[in-house]
C-alpha cells in the first residue's frame, strides 16, 4: 500500500488544499503505475511461455508462462481514508499470494514487494516535485 503520512501534510495543505489533494493523488496512482509494470517486467523478463517454459529459482520472480499472474497486476482505486491519500497495486491472479509468499510445498517467488522496494527513492522524490511546483504556482 502507498499512502502519505507525513508531518508536512497540514503545512502543505495550507498550499491550496483544492490544489494538493488532487496532485498528491495522481502523484501516489502514478507511482503506482510505475510499481506495477516493474513487477509485470520482472516476471515477463525472459521467461518463456509454453512447452520450453522453465520456472524461476526460489527467491526470483517467477517465470511468466500463461501470463496470467503478469496481466493480473494493477493499480487499485485511489482513496482517501482519515485524511490518507492511498491507493495499492494489486496482483489478483489466484496463484499471485502463493508466488509472493510461498507456500509449504512451493518456495516463494516474490514479484510486488521487491518492485515496491526497487521503485521505494522515486515515490518521495515525485511527491517533492509536484509540492515545489504546486508552492511557486
């Protein structure tokens, strides 16, 4: 899950909260975006699909075969719940839990948390840019 929580939040919404909100959240949905096509790469790059398909090694992401696990992952809605902006990326594929966490006969094969964590440095950087341009407007 993404979401801003963050002790500049009532300073910035002393900006022009009609302004803020709006760009915080499409800020948040398109970081999203970005988590999510990284995890989608991560398992369609170099896999191959059908009768030469080979799985991944435990603890890599898994090889796309069908591509349903890949073509499951998006962006959920963005909300706001007590004043947090939110939004998360979504693998709903029924074998995408089983991949990510693993299973007791099935070694993990993570794809959403290391996107999520390669792609960590861009969300904060992103939300600065659009708050300076939003404070000089």
């Amino acid at each position: 899950m993404i979401s801003i929580q963050d002790d500049h939040g009532p300073r910035l919404l002393r900006i022009d909260p009609a302004r803020v909100r709006p760009a915080m959240a499409q800020e948040l949905e398109d970081n999203a975006k970005v988590i999510a096509a990284d995890a989608a790469f991560s398992i369609i790059d170099g896999a191959i699909s059908g009768s030469a398909h080979v799985p991944s090694a435990p603890g890599s992401p898994p090889n796309a075969d069908t591509h349903d696990l890949d073509q499951s992952i998006h962006v959920g809605e963005v909300i706001e719940i007590d004043g947090k902006i939110q939004t998360s990326v979504i693998a709903d594929s029924d074998h995408a839990l089983y991949m990510e966490k693993g299973t007791s006969r099935i070694a993990e094969r993570p794809f959403l948390e290391p996107a999520s964590v390669r792609q960590h440095q861009a969300v904060p950087k992103g939300l600065a840019d659009t708050f300076n341009k939003l404070a000089r407007t």
